[in-house]
C-alpha cells in the first residue's frame, strides 16, 4: 500500500501560484502572452495560473510523457503537439507541473524554437533538482526540493493522484 507525506497544502498552493502570476504578469506587461501547458499534469496549476494572470493571455497544450506507469524517466520523452496557432513572434510560456531530469523540457524548447516565437520562458510548479541530467533554465519555479517521487495537483502515479488538492511525496 503506497503512503502519502504532505509536502503543499491546498493554500500553500494557491499562494505560490498567486505569487508567480504576479511576477509573469508584471514581467509581461503591455504584452500579449501564449501560455502552453504540458499535458498532462500540468492541467490543474495552468488552469489556476491562467485565471490569475492580469495580462492577455492565450492557452495551447502539447503533451510529453517520460515515465508511462514507472517512478524513474525513460531518457527518451515522447513528444506529441498539435498547436492551433502559428507561434512566430510571439512570447511564448511553456508551463510544467514539475521537472526532474529536464530532459522533456529540452525537448520541447528545441521543438518550439523551430517555431521562431520572440522568447520562450518556462515556469515550473515544481523544480526538482534530484535527477537533473541537463542544464535547463527554469525563468519561474513555485517549489524547488532535491527529491522525492511527488503527486497531486496534476501530477500522477500511473495515472493516480492528479486529483489531490495538495502535493504529497508518494512513499512506495
């Protein structure tokens, strides 16, 4: 039976979250901003980042998997995207729930350079800097922590826990 440790509560997150919105706003006054959530455990804190955001904002999704139902990244991010609008010239912010070996994330910059957007900045939920295999540059970052296998607020286990309002480290 797997055991769950608090690591955020529910308000601990919204405040991370208003505390964020309120740097990318400021950073992107008087500018339309394109926010791409990466699917899919990034659902939750994009949708609450969105709604706090005092800048236009426009919402695409693409989605990366690295770890299918394992605890450990396979080093080899599948990369699925079908974005609706033409990225070029724009600000682009890609939003993650959490990155670990930042292998992903370098795959979907490198893919989304090829689009010649004016910037790409990202902003994580959760920095975790454990297992990091490549230098990513995180522009935003709610939580950093060294390890732990974490869950809830989007993030999973085999597709279980994204609905915790909370996260927790998830003690097999």
């Amino acid at each position: 039976m797997a055991e769950l440790t608090n690591i955020l509560t529910q308000g601990d997150l919204e405040k991370i979250v208003s505390s964020l919105a309120r740097k990318i706003s400021s950073d992107y006054q008087g500018r339309e901003l394109v926010c791409i959530g990466v699917l899919k455990g990034a659902f939750i804190f994009l949708a609450d980042l969105v709604r706090k955001l005092t800048v236009p904002v426009t919402v695409e999704f693409l989605q990366a998997s690295s770890y299918g139902s394992g605890t450990c990244s396979s080093g080899e991010p599948e990369l699925t995207c079908n974005l609706s609008i033409d990225m070029k010239g724009k600000d682009l912010l890609l939003v993650e729930d959490i990155v670990d070996t930042g292998l992903t994330l370098e795959r979907i910059i490198d893919y989304l350079k090829t689009l010649h957007p004016d910037s790409i900045k990202v902003c994580a939920l959760i920095d975790k800097r454990e297992r990091r295999d490549v230098r990513v540059a995180i522009d935003y970052a709610g939580h950093v922590t060294d390890r732990g296998f974490l869950v809830g607020f989007g993030l999973d286990h085999a597709e279980k826990y994204r609905n915790l309002p909370g996260i927790f480290q998830l003690n097999l």
